[in-house]
C-alpha cells in the first residue's frame, strides 16, 4: 500500500494523515497573522468584537456619537471620544481615552463640556475563528468632573467566513453629581450581525437592549430597544465604520435617533 492512499476499511492511511494535519497546520499559520492585523477593525460601534491589538500594535480611534430627541424632551447632543488603543500582548489590550468630551444643545441651553477621561483593559481568552466560540473579558474606568463610572462587559463572537456574529453583556455602575450621591446602574446587552461584501467592505445590523436601575432600584421599569443598520470600510492601515440606531420603545429621556462613527489608524 503505497503512502497517502486510502485503506480498505475506509480510513485514510497513516501518511495522508499526517499530510492533512501538515495542511491544516499552514492553512492556519496563514489565517492567524490576518487575525493579527486586523485586530483593531471595528466592524460594529456599539458593542466590540473578542479579537484584540496585536503586540505592540498602536491605534488612533476617534469616536463621535450623534443622539437626536424628538418630542416635549427634545435635545441634541455630539459625543466625542479620542482613544489611543496599544497592544501588550496577542491577547491583552490597553486602551486610554484622553478627552470625552461633548456638545449638546436643548430649549434651555447649548454649548461644550468636558465629560471625563478613562482607561479600558481587554483580555482575549479564545480566538472566534479557530475556538468554538470566541470570549473576551473587557473592564473600564472612567473618571470626570463629578463622575465616576465603572464597566465591565463580557464578549462573545465567531465567525463564519465572511459572517461574523457577536454579543456583549454589559454591567455599569455610575456615581455623579456634586458629591457622587446619584447612583445609577445599567445592564445593557447587544447583539450584532456583519457580513464581508469584499475584502474592503462589511454591512451589518446592531440591537441594543438596556435596562437601567435608578438608585439600583428597578421600580421605574426603565427598558429601552435600539436597532439599526452599520457599514464598515477598511483600506491599509485605517477604517471607519458608522451605525444608525432607532429606538424601539417610547423612552422620553432617550434619544430616538443615534448615529456613531468610528474612524481608527494604525500609528
């Protein structure tokens, strides 16, 4: 029986075998470089994807947010982040954000205010391509004027070629006012779909559910639903990917309208 022929119990004999393995093994050693490079692409704007930075990679990301209302509580705000995002390892990734900061404009005023600044960690446990099932564990801090906020989100995602499906838990614990007396928790989830058109361009859909705890007490019921699509672009060493998300629910004190856009760099 000569190497690399089948058996006749249906099994691939010894030599084919180590032959696959040696395959699969390339065909890998080419996926998880592309992995690597592509860490940073954002193909969502309101939940992250589990892969991280690559080592030593530094990153430009500037966040603006626009959030509309309509109605008796009608206002208009522009939030603005600046985050530089730097990997450690393959698998840990520390990003800072220098300045929050936004513009808002309603009946009784307009103008711009300084928010906060904030530090965020992400650990990589498992690689969405390779593991059943890609996980992250993802911690924030963020810190401002008469405002203190704590995040701390799980992960999840996987791919499927060019289908990538992910979902966030998110858990926030916020203090502000003048002497950080107004507490108020979050639970947030958010599920979102992308599918790669061609090697530059990726269209999806993002839901954001959140349910917020006044005092951590749950006696106002406050639920809300957004949805919306995204598209994403990516050419050498930047993207940009924008959403725009409707509210579902009839929240007042939200906005029905959001519109995000991310553009990050590669330093």
């Amino acid at each position: 029986m000569e190497p690399g022929t089948s058996r006749s119990d249906g099994f691939p004999a010894a030599g084919g075998i180590r032959r696959a393995r040696f395959l699969v093994f390339i065909l890998l050693l080419s996926i998880l470089p592309s992995i690597s490079v592509f860490g940073g692409v954002r193909r969502f704007t309101f939940l992250y994807e589990a892969n991280t930075s690559a080592r030593g990679s530094l990153e430009l990301e500037n966040w603006v947010t626009w959030q509309r209302a309509t109605g008796p509580g009608r206002f208009d705000q522009v939030d603005f982040r600046h985050e530089l995002e730097y990997g450690v390892t393959d698998k840990f990734q520390v990003s800072i954000y220098l300045a929050d900061w936004f513009y808002e404009r309603d009946r009784e005023h307009s103008g711009f205010a300084y928010s906060d600044s904030a530090i965020e960690l992400i650990y990589n446990l498992t690689n969405p391509v390779v593991d059943p099932i890609g996980l992250s564990i993802y911690g924030e801090l963020r810190a401002g004027d008469r405002l203190i906020e704590l995040e701390s989100k799980l992960i999840a995602q996987k791919n499927f070629g060019p289908l990538i499906l992910a979902y966030n838990a998110t858990l926030e614990a916020v203090w502000e006012g003048s002497d950080l007396a107004e507490r108020e928790g979050e639970f947030s989830q958010a599920l979102g779909a992308s599918y790669e058109v061609s090697p530059r361009i990726s269209v999806g859909i993002e839901l954001l559910h959140e349910s917020v705890f006044p005092e951590w007490r749950d006696e106002e019921g406050i639920r809300n639903l957004f949805v919306g699509p995204n598209v994403s672009y990516r050419h050498r060493n930047w993207f940009v990917t924008v959403t725009a998300l409707a509210q579902a629910t009839d929240t007042d004190s939200e906005p029905d309208f959001q519109l995000r856009t991310i553009f990050g760099v590669a330093l």
